[in-house]
C-alpha cells in the first residue's frame, strides 16, 4: 500500500539519510509535486485511524463518557458512535453500551 506522506515527514526522512554514515534519499515524487500536492503535516494517528479498539480499551477501564474524554487530539463525535456502532453490531457491547462477555474476550 503506498500512500503519500506530509511535507514535514519528507524532510525528516531526508535528514535521516547520512545521519550515522554517507547516504542519500531518493525522493519518487517531483519537486512540484511536494509543494503543490503533499500536505504540510500528517494529521493525529487517532484522527486517521478506526475507534473501535480505542473505544473497547476505554470501555474495559471503566471510561464510559467517550464523548467527554479528554482526549489528545479528540476525533469527532461521529467516529465514536460509528464505533460504538460497530462494537454493538458485533457483540461486544450491548443495547446499553455495556460490555458483553465477548468484548471483555475481544479486549484481550
């Protein structure tokens, strides 16, 4: 799977190249290219990545205002009750939002 990178990460990856012998870093991508495509930063994992196992962690430590969690960087609202969503399609929480015997094994 090849995704693009941000700007920021491009040249610290560069920076990398040489840093304990000689080396070089090969860019595959036009100089246009990194300013005109590549975005400045890469956004927070927990903003690119699925809630479901953050949101089962939480659940099993007793967490159960999501919403109100002091999140980092908090993911949107919508992310957490597609989670949870998810979670109670699969069993591991309840009508309630209360973990099931099988989200307690799948939290394991």
């Amino acid at each position: 799977l090849v995704s693009p990178i941000s700007r920021a990460s491009a040249r610290q990856r560069a920076g990398r190249a040489g840093r304990t012998r000689p080396g070089k870093c090969f860019r595959l991508y036009t100089e246009k290219s990194f300013h005109e495509d590549l975005q400045e930063t890469t956004y927070p994992e927990i903003l690119r990545s699925k809630m479901s196992n953050v949101v089962l962690t939480l659940k099993k430590l007793g967490i159960d205002d999501l919403v109100h969690f002091d999140f980092m960087d908090p993911p949107a609202p919508e992310t957490l009750m597609r989670a949870l969503e998810l979670l109670n399609y699969l069993g591991a929480l309840d009508d309630e939002g209360e973990m099931t015997e099988l989200g307690y094994q799948m939290s394991e």
